[in-house]
C-alpha cells in the first residue's frame, strides 16, 4: 500500500464491543500519541501484544513480521492466489555505504529466460514484503527479475519507523542498491527498468534525474509528483509546521485525514490493510513531512527533465496524489517515448485496492509495455 498516511486500522473489522472499548480505552502503541492498537480477530494474545509494540525500532518490526508473514499471505488478494513454483525468492539484509542494515529482497524467474531487471522503489508508511510480494510475483512469472529494498526507517530496514530526515538520502540508498545488483556480470547485459509507486514515484523520479543515461525506462504508478490539496494541511498551519520541523524533526504533529477510503476502492481489500503490521500508521513526523513537500515541489519544477522512457499510470479518481501533475509529466517530459493511462473510476491504490478485474488489467498494461521495450532494448545494451 502506498499512501501518503497509511490505515487506521482498530476499526476494521471489529465486533461493535470491541470497538467501544478500543474507542474508551484509547489503546495506543507505545502509548502517548501513536496510532490507535491493531485488533485481528482469531489470533492470540501474545500475538497481539507483538503487533501492538512499539513499532519506532526496527527489533520490533522485524518480531511482528516474522510472527506473520505465513498469515499475511493466507489473505483473499488475487495475487497471493499466484503459484511459486518456478520462482526463486531471497531474501538478506545488508549494510550499507552509511552503515545502515537494509533488508532486500529479490524474485526471479528459474523456468524461464530472464527478459530485463525491475527494481521497485515504494511507497510511504509501506515495505516491499506485503501487497509487493503478489507484485513480485507477478511481475517474476512474467519472465523479469524484480529486485526492491525497504528505505531506511520503514518495513525491516534500520531506521526510527516513518522517519525520513533526508529524502536525497533514501534515493541515493536505492541507486546505490540498484548499482550493486546491477553490476552481477549474469545481469550487466539486460534492460533495467524503475517501477515507482506513489512516494516510490517520486523516488524513481529522482533516481534518474541523478542517474539520466542509466535505464531503459520507468513504470510510475499514482507517483507522488504532488501531495493532491485534498490531503496539504491548510497554508498557515502548514508554515507553522514547516517552522516547527526545524526543532522537532521527529513529532508526530501533522493533521492528516484518513486516507484508507480514499486510496482502496474496493472495501473487501481496504480491510485486508490490517494485515500489513509492520507498515507506518501513525501520522507524519515533522520532517518527513516537510521532506515530502520539499520533494514533490522540486519534481514539480523539473518534469521538463526526465528524458527516459516513461509508463505513467494514474487513477482518475485519485485524491491522494494529482493526478493532474501526471498529465504535466506526460506532457512535459522531454521523452520522445511516453505512454500515460488514465483509469475511469480507480483510487490511488491501482494494484492493491481496486477490483480484481481492474489489477489485472493494469497489470497487462504494465506487462505489455515491459515485453515491448525489453526486446527493443536488448541490442542497444548488448553494444554498450
């Protein structure tokens, strides 16, 4: 799940006793202002006590979804449902250039001829280990070898959970994880492509902009390009946060709505979120918040740049990221290679939250495009 604020989830789902005594009780992880407790039904209590910890260090994070990564997947989504057989799934941790251990993970195809390299940047409050996993795998049986990291303070890499205090540092993490994948000599001779979610968008965005002439292309789901007006606190508060940042990076100060019925437009799904443990719930920290604006203004001012190969896809529908600012993008980007799609009715979430009929067809989008530009790309790499 991609959102600018992750579910509150203690209302899901819940017999109607147990949401009065959640509502009186106030139950908060770690206490004080966190997100109101997680409440699975049919689990124990011990299991409850680990999904309600303190979620700020990563110990914490990594217990919970090691307790329930068999459960998450024994969920309905349609692309758990995929088989595995034929695919190759690893999964380490590794410490990196600023002495941060980052989890990774990577699927590839053993069946099958491998056609390019995907790596996936997603997005905020999420991992690469839930809804991704039926993405992965998808994208794997299709023939490409998916590659994606979680950023430092999110899913089970190091960090303070929701904390971004340098968004230029996330994507040079992700460029230097892409960079050592990349430099296996079995793959020095395929296609590499960016596929961006949301703030992952924006993340993808930015890697080229770092790195113009190092892919081949790059898939933008809903991309963070801009915070949609709906979900901006209102301009005077927004200063005064912006000012408070500056002294108290790490609050959780920022008023957001609740964005789950915004961004999953299929109810059925939108309750399956629960299930996502060790995502961020609570609201934004200062400055990450402030990183956030920051970021999205810059790519805003710098759409006439992107030059590389470009799938934008966008919910028309979607209020939590504009989608208008992808319409700039596929207008303004100096790529002679771009394509935009533009679904009638669909959320932000268009490979989590919509119906199955509509993932799938996203899907044969995003396949169709990847088949294309994979074999079109093959000879010009093979020469470099």
């Amino acid at each position: 799940m991609s959102l600018i604020r992750t579910l509150p989830f203690s209302e899901m789902a819940l017999p109607s006793s147990a949401k009065e005594k959640n509502n009186k009780g106030k139950t908060y992880r770690g206490g004080g202002t966190m997100a109101p407790a997680v409440m699975l039904q049919g689990i124990d209590d011990e299991l409850q006590k680990i999904i309600n910890a303190n979620m700020d260090k990563v110990s914490a994070r990594r217990r919970a979804r090691e307790v329930f990564k068999d459960i998450q997947l024994q969920i309905d989504y349609c692309l758990f449902k995929l088989p595995t057989d034929g695919l190759k799934m690893k999964e380490l941790y590794e410490v990196n250039s600023r002495g941060l251990e980052i989890f990774c993970k990577s699927w590839l195809p053993e069946t099958s001829p491998l056609k390019a390299l995907v790596f996936y940047c997603h997005g905020y409050g999420d991992t690469c280990t839930f809804f991704f996993e039926g993405v992965a795998r998808k994208l794997s049986l299709s023939g490409y070898g998916v590659f994606a990291m979680d950023y430092p303070g999110f899913g089970l890499s190091e960090g303070l959970h929701g904390y971004i205090p340098s968004f230029d540092a996330i994507v040079d993490d992700v460029i230097e994880h892409c960079s050592k994948v990349k430099e296996n000599p079995e793959y020095q001779n395929l296609p590499s492509f960016l596929f961006g979610q949301s703030m992952g968008g924006a993340v993808a965005l930015k890697v080229h902009l770092k790195q113009p002439n190092a892919w081949d292309g790059a898939i933008l789901v809903a991309p963070m390009c801009k915070i949609a007006d709906d979900v901006v606190p209102p301009e005077i508060l927004k200063y005064i946060l912006i000012g408070l940042a500056k002294f108290l990076p790490q609050r959780k100060l920022v008023p957001l709505k609740d964005l789950g019925e915004m961004a999953f437009r299929d109810e059925k799904k939108l309750a399956m979120t629960k299930y996502n443990v060790i995502s961020y719930k609570d609201k934004p920290r200062l400055g990450t918040a402030v990183e956030l604006l920051k970021t999205t203004q810059e790519i805003e001012k710098r759409l006439e740049e992107v030059s590389l190969p470009l799938l934008i896809l966008h919910g028309e529908a979607d209020i939590v990221t504009d989608p208008s600012v992808s319409k700039a993008l596929y207008e303004k980007a100096r790529s002679k290679d771009k394509n935009l799609h533009l679904y009638k009715d669909s959320y932000h979430s268009l490979l989590e939250g919509e119906p199955d009929e509509k993932i799938f067809q996203v899907f044969d989008d995003i396949i169709s495009w990847l088949d294309e530009h994979s074999s079109r790309n093959i000879p010009s790499v093979e020469s470099h």
